[in-house]
C-alpha cells in the first residue's frame, strides 16, 4: 500500500495539498499490520517508508510537516516494545489528519470577515480552504461576487466555479487566466490558497504571481488563506513540478518546447494579509 501510495502522489496532480498530506498519514498505518522483531527494526522501516512519501511530491510542505510530525510523536513517546511503538504511531497518525482538518476549518473560519457582504473578489485555482470560507461567509449572510480564473492547462478553477455556483448568495463567474487583469478592477479583494510559504516567498498554483502583480498595481489587497503548517520555517526546500507537455497541447511540437510549471513564486511583499488557523497576519 505505502509503495503504491507513493506513486499516487507522485500523479496528484490536482489535489490540494492537504489531501495529499492525509493520504501519506493513512499510508504509513500499513506498517501497523506488520510483524517486526524489535522497536529499532520497527523505526527504521516507519523512517524509511516516511521519507519515501516526502520524496514523493517535494512541493507540498504540508507532506513534509505532518511527516515530520508523525516521526518526531513516535520518537518522543519512547516506546519500549513494538506494540507500543505502533499504537504511537496510530495516535501520531489519527492526530496528525484530525489537525489538518481543523487547521483548514478555522482558517476558513477567520477569514469570514475580510469577505465582506457585497464584495468582489478574484480567487485562483481551486483552493478548499478559500471556498470553505467563501460558504461560511454566505452563510453568515454575505453576497458574495466571485471571479475564478481558469487555472489552465488542467482547468482546475472549473471545480471551483462549479462548487461556488452551487452556493446560495455567491454569483460565481469563470473567466480565463489571461483576463484576470481586466476583471481585478473590478475586485474588492484576491482571495487564494497556498501550496505553501517559505521564507518571504508564497509558492503557490501557477498565474498566481502575475496576479498578485496585477492586484497590487491596481491597490486591490492580496490574501492568503491556508494552514499554519504551511508556513514553513526550516528544513524545507521547495522543488518546482513540471509536468506533461501534453496537458498543454495534444499536436506535435516539432522545432519548439513546451514548458508547463506546476507552480510559480510570488514575493510576499505582494500580499496584504496571511491568513491560517492561529489568524490574521498582516504583512507590511
């Protein structure tokens, strides 16, 4: 199951993140079901299984935390047996997918406010956290005006306009990625996701720079929602995904290349606010 599991990562391509840092989590239970003679066999096959699955996709941090996470509970629990490392390593697990699920919550949750009843806003990509926060506002009674870009080659805001569209008092309207800058006058507010930041750098779907860009030449404030987790201090290095050029086009590409970045980099100085589950961070 973890070999396979790696190789699903490996091919998620639009999944959000923290979809696939659960399904990492879930992997490693496999481990659960096998027989190992001693505590120091079991922690090396839980090690080296846990570094397979952050190898799998080195651009989602919140792999790379709630893999750490998992590792450093089972270590600091100082089982004395096999079994007791195992059931670290289930509580390790069950907690680990409960925080991720809280996390995106409360950070839908705290930025119902900056959704303003009657606002426009432009969003990116398909971020569930950005459109969680989009229905609690609506629920809350808001109308809500909502831009989605494309997010081509694999049209991914598609979903998001499809979900949005299916909330009462959101007027959802898809627009391809290229007029973004034409409708962002329009906008009271950019509103995406986060693959995640590093340092003074938000990584993010590609187009998202260009947009930030564009907002900010236009003084229409840039936010930022996601988990805390993925707000990466150290000893994560982001590496980029390129994936299939025939995403972008099916015809022979004779005489030229074709480049189809998954993500791109955008300077936080662009960004107004961050916000996560511990709340509203406003960047200078």
């Amino acid at each position: 199951m973890i070999d396979e599991t790696v190789e699903e990562i490996e091919e998620m391509q639009t999944h959000s993140s923290s979809t696939v840092a659960i399904k990492a989590a879930e992997a490693l239970g496999e481990l659960l079901e096998r027989e190992f003679a001693t505590t120091e066999e079991y922690r090396k096959h839980l090690e080296r299984n846990s570094d397979a699955l952050r190898r799998a996709n080195t651009s989602h941090a919140s792999l790379f935390t709630t893999q750490r996470e998992i590792i450093a509970r089972v270590e600091a629990s100082d089982a004395d047996s096999v079994e007791a490392a195992k059931a670290a390593t289930a509580e390790a697990i069950d907690g680990v997918i409960e925080a991720v699920g809280r996390a995106k919550h409360q950070a839908a949750t705290n930025a119902v406010d900056l959704l303003e009843d009657g606002a426009t806003v432009l969003t990116h990509d398909f971020s569930t956290t950005v459109v969680e926060a989009i229905e609690l506002a609506a629920r809350a009674g808001h109308h809500l005006d909502v831009y989605v870009t494309e997010a081509r080659p694999r049209f991914i805001g598609r979903k998001a306009a499809r979900t949005l569209a299916g909330i009462d008092r959101v007027d959802a309207t898809l627009v391809v990625d290229s007029a973004a800058g034409h409708y962002l006058d329009d906008c009271d507010r950019v509103v995406v996701g986060m693959d995640c930041i590093v340092d003074d750098t938000l990584y993010n779907r590609v187009g998202t720079f260009p947009i930030a860009a564009t907002a900010a030449e236009l003084a229409v404030p840039v936010s930022v929602f996601g988990s805390s987790a993925k707000l990466i201090e150290e000893g994560f290095a982001f590496e980029n995904a390129f994936r299939s050029r025939s995403e972008v086009m099916r015809e022979p590409t004779e005489g030229f290349d074709v480049a189809n970045p998954a993500y791109d980099a955008t300077p936080t100085h662009l960004l107004s606010n961050v916000v996560t589950d511990e709340g509203v961070h406003e960047l200078e």
